[in-house]
C-alpha cells in the first residue's frame, strides 16, 4: 500500500469499497442519510442539490467549514448511495490504518504518509460532494468544509484516537456460514449470514482505531530502525563478551573499572619503552610516575560480579545502578502520569457526549416545535373545512321543503289580503314567489 502512494486514486477506491462492503453488513450506529439540501448562493437564492451538482460545480463553491468537532463527528452519510452510509471519522481512522501511518517503520515519514492520507480524503470528499449543516434547525445551510492538509489529518486522528474509547472488542464475526447479506430478514441481523471475513462497519471502525491506538502509544514511528538496530548490536556484543569471560574463569569489570585500567596499561607501557632509552634518573622518575599509576588504579578499581555488570552494561560511563526503591518510585510516577492521561482522555470523550446529547435535545425541541405548528395549521384546516361543508349540507338539504314553506306563506298572506290592501298584497307575493324560485334553484 505505502509503495504506490502516487496512486491516490486507486488507494480511494480501495478504501471506499472496503468501507461500503462493512456498511452493507451492518451500518454505522445512529448513522444519517445523506445531506442533500437545497444550496443558497449568495444572495440567498436556492441554487441546487449535491446530488444534482457536478464536480465543477463542486469544486466553485467556497469552502468556509474548518474542520472542528461537528464535522469529525458528524453523524450525517458522506456517501451519495443511500443504502451504504459512510461517517467521516470512520473514513479518517481506516484510511490512517490502512495506510499504516503511525506504523513501525515510519520513522521519517509520517508527514508523507499524511500527505497521501489527506489527498484521500479530499478526493472522496469531492468525488461525493459532501456538504455540512452551519446552523441548525430550519435555518441550517449546506456548507463545504475546507481542503484537508497533513497536520489537519494528523491532529483530527489523534484528536478522535484519544477522545473515543477503545474498548475490547471481538476481533472477528464468526457467522452461520457465507451468505447474501442483502437477503437478510425474519429477524437475523446481516452479520449472522457471513463468514466473518468481512466486518461490519462499528467493528471495521474499532479494529482500525485499536491499530491506530496501538500504533501511536508505542511511538515506534519516533525511532530510527537503524539505530535501534545498532544498539541492539552493541549491547548484545557486550553481553557476548561478558559470557566469554565468564566461560574463561575471569572476572567481568564494569566500563568505568575497564576504561580505567586499559589508560594504566597504556601508561605503563609508554614508561617502559621510555626507561630503555632514558637515563637513571629518568628510570627513577618513571618508576615513580608507575607506582603512582598503580596505586591509582587500585584505589579506582571496584571488582564487580558478573551479575550486576552483566545487568548494568550502558553506552553512558558515567551510568549507575538504581536501586529497586528509586525504580519502584518512578514507576509509580509513571503510572499516575498515565492515569492523569487516561482521565484527560475520558474527560474529552464526556465533553464530546455531552455536546452531542445538547445537539440531540436541540434537535429534538426544533422537532417538537414543528410537530406542534404543524397539529395547529391542520386543526385549523379541519375546522374551516368542517364549516365550509356544514354550509353547502344546508343549502343543499335544507330541514323545511320550499314549496311547504311558499305554501304556508301564501295562506297567510291571502288571509291578510283585505287588510293589507291589492297595491301591498302584489307587493308581498312578488317578493314570496322570488324567494321561492331562489330557494328551489338551489
């Protein structure tokens, strides 16, 4: 995978099809679909979908979403196929194990690798035209987050290795054999139709954070092989050597008792070759100059067992044995240094959790909010509608038959004829007969 870095475009898609494949068997938790809405331009007028854009399109639109919390932890799909969604921080972790950034042999080369992990992703990002919400509610507005670079890359990886937990997890599925898991139903979730060898995606997810995890606390990445190599060497000849003497009856020196005796020797031998050619008097000054050497050398040399020099062999002359009380110590400072580490962590994962339960609760009061206006506006429509149709049943099914009704008037009116004299009389059955043809036409 690292020796064909040049070819981001095959690694995208091999990383993509890995990550679809686990989102057919089992979907990332609490997973959205994909965010398609409307895109507003400038003047705030609708302009399109993402779906509907194409990568020039895309690729017009200003970035102005930096990459913060809400979108590393955005539940929304980055995947325009529906029916495989895809999380970002899923994309992110995979794509750091996949390309083994923090890995054992990266001394050197994690900013390359970085480099290759973030062209990636920038790659699916645009390939998929991935929009984020900036507000929320009904005032949310589609918004593209900015190009990823490799510091970006790498402080989002350790920022989601450190703040989700990396529980034990079962390392594989182990089904009831290889089936079709887009067949699956009557209950059976998709994994128990596989063979485990392909995961789902939370444990695609898990298994590449507890790599990624792995990989980043034992800074392997920090150290040069080479060097490690040539320490090893060395201390292992020491260690040879040691054994060697051991094996010959002799007794191992410590490095500051070896080094001590081999100047001694030198000198000596220097004084010597120096008393052969020189006079007397010269022979009495470096005979002195000897004693002294060796009386030195005797107060200096501290006979050592084998044991303790074998335990206390270092490339440093001046190194010296800790005591077990002084080991116990720092290990025990090393311990509440990682216990204050591990408390950090997990107070940033609850930060992270409360903020998302704050996004939730938001969320579900816009919801409820609409739900009501939404009951409100239909109550209304169902009264109006309700008056509306009470009308028309009276019009058109009135309690009193017309012609019933003209017939009772006219009676009357006829009894009251002579008083109210032939001019007013017309007067009235007009206006009857008209009230009667109206009352009939409906």
């Amino acid at each position: 995978m690292v020796d064909s870095v040049d070819n981001v475009v095959a690694i995208s898609d091999e990383i993509w099809n890995e990550l679809e494949a686990a989102s057919v068997v089992e979907a990332p938790l609490g997973v959205k679909p994909y965010y398609n809405d409307m895109i507003k331009n400038e003047d705030r007028s609708d302009y399109k979908r993402p779906m509907e854009l194409s990568a020039a399109e895309y690729s017009s639109i200003i970035p102005k979403l930096n990459w913060n919390f809400s979108v590393k932890y955005s539940l929304c799909s980055i995947n325009m196929d529906l029916i495989k969604p895809i999380r970002l921080c899923h994309l992110l972790i995979f794509t750091a194990s996949k390309l083994k950034v923090f890995g054992d042999d990266a001394f050197g080369k994690v900013t390359s690798r970085c480099k290759v992990a973030a062209a990636v992703v920038n790659y699916l990002m645009e390939k998929n035209r991935v929009f984020f919400a900036v507000a929320s509610g009904r005032q949310r507005v589609p918004g593209r987050v900015r190009l990823i670079n490799e510091e970006t890359f790498k402080s989002a990886v350790v920022d989601i290795a450190k703040c989700v937990a990396d529980a034990n997890l079962q390392r594989h599925y182990v089904g009831d054999g290889d089936g079709d898991v887009e067949v699956a139903g009557l209950g059976l979730p998709p994994s128990a139709l596989t063979d485990g060898s392909i995961p789902s995606a939370e444990t695609l997810f898990k298994r590449s954070l507890h790599e990624v995890k792995g990989l980043l606390e034992s800074k392997a990445y920090l150290k040069n092989p080479d060097s490690v190599e040539a320490a090893a060497s060395r201390q292992e000849a020491v260690v040879l050597e040691g054994i060697n003497i051991l094996m010959a009856g002799g007794e191992i020196n410590s490095p500051a008792e070896t080094s001590t005796e081999t100047r001694n020797n030198e000198r000596r031998s220097r004084s010597i070759d120096t008393d052969r050619s020189s006079n007397n008097n010269d022979t009495d000054r470096n005979s002195t100059n000897n004693n002294g050497n060796n009386r030195s050398r005797e107060r200096s040399s501290i006979r050592a067992s084998p044991t303790a020099s074998l335990l206390t062999v270092d490339d440093d002359v001046s190194s010296k044995r800790k005591s077990p009380a002084t080991m116990m110590a720092e290990a025990s400072v090393l311990a509440q240094q990682a216990a204050m580490k591990e408390a950090e962590n997990l107070c940033s994962m609850i930060a992270v959790q409360k903020e998302e339960m704050q996004l939730r609760k938001h969320n579900y009061e816009l919801q409820r909010e609409e739900r009501k206006v939404e009951l409100s506006t239909m109550k209304a429509e169902r009264e109006t509608t309700t008056k509306l149709l009470s009308k028309l049943v009276d019009k058109l099914c009135p309690d009193v038959d017309p012609t019933d009704l003209y017939t009772s008037r006219k009676r009357k009116l006829d009894e009251a004829r002579a008083a109210l004299g032939e001019e007013l009389y017309n007067l009235r059955l007009q206006q009857l007969r008209e009230d009667f043809l109206k009352s009939s036409a409906m």
